[in-house]
C-alpha cells in the first residue's frame, strides 16, 4: 500500500487567495490549492515551495503549517492504474508571496486548466476540492492552531 504525500498551499494577496482551476471528466469544473507530491527526501516545506513555482509560476514561503486532510479513491480502475495517488494525505500551508516576479507555470497538473486569484469572499461560491477543504476553507484561514479537516472517500480522483 502507499499513501501518497502532498503539500498544499493558501497564498492570500490582497484580500485574494491564488487557486488552480481544474476540470475532468468525472469531477467536471472545480477548483483546488496549489501544490503537489512531496518527492523522496523532500520536506514539506521544499515540496510547496517547488509546486507553487511549477503550477503557478509564484515563488512562495510557507509561514505557517495550518491543516491536514486526507482523501482515499474508491474507484477500483484508478486504485489499479495509479495505486500512488488512491490515498493522498494534504499537508496545507498558509503562505506568502516571496518574489516579485512572476513566471508562466513549468509543470500544470494533467486537470488543471490555469490558476488565478479569487476573492476570500467568493470562496462560499465555488467548488472546492477535496470537500473537506471546500467546506473548512474560511475557518482555516481564519487562523488559529493547525487542524485536521477530516477524511474523504472520493469516488474519483482530483487535481
């Protein structure tokens, strides 16, 4: 069994938060954080700060370890074709912007679609994957001490 590790990010500017906007054909048309796989001997820390600049062309620096998640595929097909990425646990960092110069994006993942800023206020608008983040987005960012935003069994994979 492997459980794939992932770092996620909540890049806040100017009352704004940076998403990936996604789509596939099992999930349609959603949103997710930017962020991926922590690669073999890669912290976390590392891991963020290398897939915010390859999907979304920011360079960033995580302040802050704010929540945890994880999600498990149910869909038997996926879970045989890509047994590394059926059960993924979301490590999410708050983070700021550390360089003014922003680059095109090295390396999006295969759903998403591009990224772009949304208002705070627009999140209770749009979809959200995984749900457990979705659903908890404002209360993370909120602050607070790290939280563990729950399990989620997915029907299908997502960005």
């Amino acid at each position: 069994m492997s459980i794939r590790s992932t770092a996620k990010a909540l890049i806040i500017n100017d009352g704004k938060i940076l998403l990936n906007r996604c789509a596939d054909p099992n999930n349609g048309e959603y949103y997710s954080l930017p962020g991926g796989g922590q690669r073999e001997f890669e912290t976390l820390r590392e891991a963020v700060v290398r897939e915010c600049k390859e999907e979304t062309g920011y360079a960033v620096r995580p302040v802050k370890f704010a929540a945890l998640c994880e999600t498990i595929c149910l869909d038997e097909v996926f879970r045989e074709k890509h047994p590394g990425y059926a059960h993924k646990m979301y490590h999410i960092f708050i983070c700021e912007l550390s360089g003014g110069i922003v680059k095109e994006p090295t390396e999006k993942d295969s759903m998403q679609i591009g990224s772009g800023w949304i208002d705070i206020e627009a999140l209770r608008n749009i979809r959200l994957l995984p749900n457990v983040v979705g659903a908890q987005i404002t209360n993370v960012l909120a602050g607070g001490a790290p939280v563990f935003l729950g399990s989620e069994r997915i029907r299908f994979n997502h960005g």
